[in-house]
C-alpha cells in the first residue's frame, strides 16, 4: 500500500469517527463549522468526494455546500508583511533571494531584485 493511500484510509477513519460520535451525541442536529471544516480538508488533500460524503455520512451535494460557504476564500488583498534575506543564501539557486511573508500568511521567495517599487506598490494594495 502506497503512503498516499495509507494516507488517505487515515483521513477517512478520523472523518468517520469524528461525524460518527457528533451523530451519536446530537440525533441529527447540524454539523458544527469544525467537523464541516475537516471534510473540506480532507478533500483538498486528496480524498475523493464521494469517500469523504460516504464517511461524513452525507451527500456529496452537502460537500458541495460546505465547499462554497465554509471553504478557503482568496485573500482580497496582499500586503507585504515581512521580508528579509533568506537564512542560508547558499542554499538559494539565485543569491540574493528574498522571503516575502504576505498578510494572508504565504511566504513566498523572489530574487531581491524582482522588488521594484512597483510590485511592493502592488503588493501594498498602491496602484500598479
């Protein structure tokens, strides 16, 4: 069995248990932002739609459902948060490479000369 499948058999068996003793405790009363959260989890890291509805014990149409009003939302904006030199520029295929922290907390790494006033305009939410 591949890690990824074995992976996936764990996400299952939690989702199972979990939606199982919420059913147990609550004679089918709505399922909390948290247990609704764990099914989307489990789907964005790969779990198929219908072994998630299957062990949450509903459709896949609630999955759906849950996708579009509990799921990740875009950040609006992205705002420079932190930049500094990376801790180890030898291990950087391109010296002088820059980690950006962004407000909506990804850190991404970009040559230090790509930070033209420009793009940390852009990045501030300034005009382009």
């Amino acid at each position: 069995m591949r890690d990824s499948e074995s992976n996936q058999i764990q996400v299952i068996k939690k989702l199972e248990l979990a939606f199982g003793r919420h059913r147990r405790r609550n004679d089918g009363k709505r399922y909390p932002a948290k247990l609704r959260t764990m099914a989307i989890a489990a789907l964005d890291s790969g779990v198929a739609g219908r072994a998630v509805a299957a062990a949450a014990g509903v459709t896949p149409k609630s999955l759906r459902n849950w996708r579009a009003g509990v799921g990740v939302i875009p950040p609006k904006e992205l705002k420079i948060v932190s930049a500094c030199e990376p801790t180890n520029p030898a291990t950087s295929v391109i010296a002088g490479l820059a980690r950006v922290t962004l407000s909506s907390g990804t850190t991404i790494e970009i040559p230090t000369s790509a930070l033209t006033t420009t793009l940390i305009n852009a990045l501030n939410g300034g005009a382009v």
